[in-house]
C-alpha cells in the first residue's frame, strides 16, 4: 500500500448493518483511489482438558473466518477494482480492533454502520463512543445501518 493511500477499515461481524459500512467504505474507496480493509476476530478458545480439540478448535474458527473474509473480498474487488487487506484475529472484537488500529498506521478511517434499529446503535459503536473515541488516532464515519445503497451511493 502507498504511504498516501486512504485505507478504509470495515469490521465484519454478526450483525446485519455492517453492509451498509462496507458498501460506503467500497465506494469512498473506488472514488479517491483508497483501499478497503476488512477486519473480523474469531471467538477465544478455552478448551484447557484436551489441547488437541482446542487447537482444533481454533483451526476451524480461523479457517471460516477467512473463508467468510474472502467470499467478501470478492463483493469489495467487484466494486473497487482491488482486493481488500485482510485481518482477522482471535479474541474480543473491541480489544482486537483497538490493537489493530494501534499497530496497523495504514489504516486511515474506520467506517462503522449504527444499528438500523435505532436507539442503541450496536455494542462496538456504543464502546468506542463511550470510552474510547478519544484516543483513536484516526477518523471514524459511522454511517447508518438502514441507508439503500442508492442512498449511500449519493452520499460517498
């Protein structure tokens, strides 16, 4: 990646909104020449009796994870022209992306999508806003999660 290129990072997750964070961080991508990143994390293994199941264990968390990743990659190659940076890691989805975004200075906006449902907007926005924005070294565009791709086509 080029020192001047904008990284958007995207975090893959269970929950249905990340969509709409990925569709903008695609277009914003293709339309300043940037990159999209995508970033998920596999539950910890604590499977301490049978060393052989928990690295099992491991192995196939990690490996759908990538697959998942992948399968992705290609929606964001298929709008931007580019394949994503992938990262995935193990262990609790806000610690992780704290420790990525600190160890990780290509990465030049983090772009979250906020719970279509309103109110709450979803546990990691919720974190980050509350405890953490202040010490992010970077910009982080929430968009929200009920927006079409239309709508989000006309804003990026």
């Amino acid at each position: 990646m080029g020192d001047s290129e904008r990284v958007f990072l995207v975090v893959v997750d269970e929950s249905r909104e990340w969509r709409a964070a990925l569709r903008f961080a695609c277009r914003r991508a293709q339309r300043t020449g940037g990159r999209v990143a995508l970033f998920t994390t596999t539950d910890p293994v604590d499977f301490q009796h049978w060393i052989a199941v928990e690295q099992a264990m491991r192995e196939e968390r990690w490996e759908e994870a990538e697959s998942r990743l992948r399968a992705v990659g290609e929606e964001v190659q298929a709008i931007t022209g580019r394949l994503p940076v992938l990262h995935i890691r193990e262990g609790y989805p806000v610690e992780e992306l704290l420790a990525l975004l600190a160890t990780e200075p290509a990465v030049s906006v983090l772009v979250l999508a906020a719970s279509a449902e309103g109110g709450d907007p979803g546990p990691l926005i919720r974190d980050l806003t509350s405890r953490r924005l202040g010490s992010l070294r970077l910009p982080v565009t929430i968009i929200p999660g009920r927006l079409s791709d239309a709508d989000i086509d006309a804003i990026s």
